[in-house]
C-alpha cells in the first residue's frame, strides 16, 4: 500500500493535480485502505499551524512583499547596476548579484525570479541579449533566495529537524553566497563567448547616489539577522519586528506605499502562506505515514548495509536530492528525504546542521530544472519562450552548481564556520 499511495501520488501530479492536493489525496486513499480513522489525517493535517516557530513564516513572507510593494527591488537593481554593470554581459551580471541582494530581504526564490525578472528580463532583451539567456540567468540566479538568510524553507527545516532557526540562518550564508558567486563567473565566461553587450563604468556620484538610496533596504537582512544572533529576538519575533519596519520604511522613508499597494502585499502573503502552509500540512500526513511504518528507517539500514565509504554514500544521496528535486517541491521533498538522510548522516559522523544545508543546497538546484523547476517557469514565462528553449543555457548554471554543492558537502567548515563562532 506504501507503492500505491506513492503510485497515486505521482500520477496525480502527471494530470495536474497540486502538489497538495495529490499528496493529500494519495494519503487518505492509503488510510481508507488500512481503516485508519481519518480524524487521525485531520489531527496531523492542522498539528503544524500551532506551531510558533512557523508564524515566521507569514511574516517574512509579508516583508518581502512589502518591501518589493515599495519599490525596493528598483532601487536594488540600480546599486546592483552601478557596481557590475560594467562586466562582460553587465545586466546579465546586474540579475545575479540583485537576486543575492534580494535573497536577504524575500527569504522566497519565487519572489525573486519575479520581481526581478519582471524588470531584468525584459531590458536584457531590449538590449539585445538572447531570450533565453535572460530566462536561464534569472531562474538560477533566483535559487539563492531560499539558502542565503533569512529563508522560509529554512524554517521548515528547523521543524522538521529541531535545530536551531538562526543556526540554519548563518550556515546557509557563505553556501549560497559561494553560489551567487559561482553564477556571476559563469554569467561573465557566457557573455565573452557569445561577445554579449556590457555598460560603461559607473562614476563615483553615480555609486554615492545609488549607496544612499538602497541603504535602508541593506539595512533588512543586518537588523533581521543581528537581533536573531544577538539574542534579542526569536526568529518569529525578528519576522514581525521586520515586517513593520517595512512599513515604516514604504510610508515615511521612500514614501512608496500607499493603501492599495499594501492590500495588494496582504492579498499575496496570505496567498504565498496557504500555499506553504497546504504543502506542509499534507506533506505531515504522508510523512507520519511513512515513519509509522518504518519506511525511513527501512530505507536507512538499506543504505547503511550497502558498507559504502563516506564520500561515496554522501554522493548517493546528493544525487538521489538532484533527482528528486525535479520532479517534486522542496517542502514535501524535506518532509520524506530528511528523516531518511539526517539519521544517516549522523551515524557518518556529520553535524545535522551541515546536512541539513547539503540537503537544501541539492533540492534548490530542482528550482531551475525541468519539469517542475518553479523559477523556471516563471522566468520562461516573463520572457516568451518555452523551457526546452531554456535547456542549453541552464547546463553551465548546472554543472557549477553541482561543483558548489559538492565543495560545501565535502568542506564542512564552509557551512559551519559562522554557526561555530555564534
């Protein structure tokens, strides 16, 4: 019954079904099978919407929406703009290094591929880039959002697992840095060879103007984060701090927000949090499935008997993540690979918290690929063109992913380093 409830559950995402409405479904039809009282499935179903940890959640969402709402992702394209512009293929440069500016102010990979592909992607092509170049820089450059601080994806993590919020926030920050980076060499390799444009050099008055105008929105992730290491705050208390400064800087500092624009910010936070929060909830039912039958736990003395040495066992699972990842949404990804993977990963002798940043890192990549790759469709669909358009410009992106993804998972102090000195 296990297979059939995974059977039905792929199947349903075939023809269409939302990913939390396949998992749910596929769930009950495994309870009604073994007469497994279905208050049970309500039980679990609304068990995580107690939890405090996760009212983080709608707030972080809330002040990225405010903040993108204020017109904050302009202004951050522009300081982006005068500091790499004038690099081989200079906007193309622009998207990546504003998505890992974004990545600390949204905390959502889907936010960033949409608000800066909707500005970004349409100028690249007016200034003659290939479509999907435009597209394919977009959807990797915008994975960043969920590894580099602060990350909903993160906190889901922390309560699956029981680690530490603003732990998993410090880790995740040299890995995803280490990935923008990575994506900035390969943007500047593509763009000398197929002779992309590049800008001219912006001029100290130019970099002043643009410093000052951004600073308040560079101030977001410093004060999130400080209060959260400092102690001053929890994670949910820092998300709700952060929330009314978003307001306070739409209203009297950019004096951008008005009425409308934060009912728009309030219509799309509680539709980003349900979303979330559907996934979660039914991904709790198949999830206490599989643990009260044993399957994690099957599965790890599995892979553990197979006596393989370490570096090889961390490449199994690091592919199985890569697999995964394409076919399925990172949060019901977590729900079934981490209670797997994270007792294994102890046994080998690794911190959970480098786990759990190898485990996040490996699902991102799933962002950009097809079929399911999210940021990917959402850059295709800004730029007019189809994913298999995409393909050919996403490989490079992939390959040094991959690299970066392995250098954190073999240098654990690229992970730990932060963590350690909290």
């Amino acid at each position: 019954m296990i297979f059939v409830m995974f059977l039905s559950f792929a199947i349903l995402m075939v023809i269409g079904v939302p990913i939390a409405f396949a998992m749910g479904s596929a769930s009950l039809l495994f309870m009604q099978a073994n007469d497994i009282s279905l208050a049970v499935a309500a039980q679990k179903f609304f068990s995580n919407t107690q939890s405090f940890s996760f009212l983080a959640v709608p707030f972080f969402i809330l002040a990225g929406n405010l903040m993108v709402e204020s017109g904050i992702a302009k202004k951050l394209i522009n300081f982006a703009s005068v500091l790499v512009r004038q690099l081989p293929g200079g906007l193309g440069c622009v998207s990546v290094v504003t998505s890992m500016i974004m990545a600390g102010i949204s905390g959502s990979s889907v936010a960033d591929a949409s608000s800066v592909g909707a500005i970004l992607i349409p100028e690249m092509n007016d200034q003659g880039y290939p479509k999907s170049f435009s597209a394919a820089i977009n959807a990797t450059s915008s994975v960043v959002g969920i590894i580099i601080p602060p990350s909903s994806t993160m906190i889901v993590i922390s309560y699956i697992t029981g680690l530490s919020v603003a732990k998993m926030f410090l880790a995740g920050a040299i890995p995803g840095i280490l990935i923008g980076f990575a994506y900035l060499a390969v943007t500047v390799w593509m763009a000398l060879k197929n002779n992309y444009p590049r800008e001219e050099r912006a001029s100290k008055s130019e970099v002043i103007a643009a410093s000052v105008d951004a600073a308040w929105a560079m101030l977001f992730p410093v004060f999130m984060l400080g209060s959260i290491i400092l102690g001053i705050a929890t994670p949910t208390e820092s998300a709700s701090i952060c929330v009314v400064y978003s307001l306070l800087l739409g209203l009297f500092v950019y004096r951008s927000l008005n009425m409308k624009k934060i009912l728009r910010a309030l219509k799309d936070s509680a539709i980003g949090t349900t979303v979330v929060m559907m996934v979660v909830c039914t991904a709790t039912i198949m999830q206490w499935i599989l643990v009260s039958n044993n399957i994690p736990t099957m599965i790890a003395d599995f892979l553990l008997g197979l006596n393989l040495p370490y570096a090889l066992m961390l490449l199994v699972m690091i592919l199985i993540l890569f697999c995964a990842g394409m076919v399925m949404d990172n949060v019901p990804n977590l729900y079934i690979f981490l209670p797997i993977f994270m007792p294994i990963a102890i046994g080998m002798g690794m911190d959970p918290i480098h786990m759990s940043i190898v485990v996040l890192c490996s699902l991102a990549m799933g962002l950009f690929t097809p079929p399911v790759g999210t940021t990917l469709f959402i850059s295709c669909n800004i730029a007019g063109i189809s994913i298999e358009e995409c393909v050919k410009d996403l490989i490079p992106f992939f390959i040094v992913g991959g690299i970066v993804i392995l250098l954190v998972a073999y240098c654990p102090p690229l992970t730990m380093f932060l963590g350690n000195m909290m």
